[in-house]
C-alpha cells in the first residue's frame, strides 16, 4: 500500500488513518526511523528495548573469557584486512 503525505512547516509527517489501520501506532510511541537512499524506514522501538534484547539473546553468556577471545578474534580481522 502507498499513501502521499505532506510535510507541514515544522517538517512533520502525518501517519494517516489509512496507514495506522495497517500498522497501528499509540501516541507517544517511538518509531525507529531509517533513511536508506531516497526512502525513510519506520520501525517501532519496543517498549522494554532491554526486555527484548533479552528476549533476542536467551541464555548467551558474555563472561570475561568470552570477550577475551571476541577481542582476540576481532583483532586478527583487522590484521589480516590491512
């Protein structure tokens, strides 16, 4: 579906009732907006962003060994890149 919007004086975007019955927006809710060439991106921005990283991560652990060898492995690429 596509919808042309205008952009008032202050640069705001109306998301129109058309577009918020396909994708339903709360006041106060934060979008997430990504430009890519001539296009913007919504996405919304979870509620609890830490809750759903956790969701995202499960039971991953990130000890000190852990980040030794990230910080190792990480070192290597960059040696071997330049």
């Amino acid at each position: 579906m596509s919808v042309i919007v205008q952009v008032d004086e202050r640069f705001r975007v109306t998301i129109t009732r058309r577009l918020r019955k396909i994708f339903p927006v709360s006041v106060g809710e934060k979008l997430y907006v990504v430009a890519s060439g001539d296009a913007l991106l919504l996405k919304r921005v979870p509620r609890d962003p830490a809750g759903r990283l956790d969701e995202i991560l499960g039971d991953l652990k990130f000890d000190r060994e852990s980040r030794r060898r990230a910080e190792g492995w990480l070192l290597k690429e960059m040696r071997e890149r330049s």
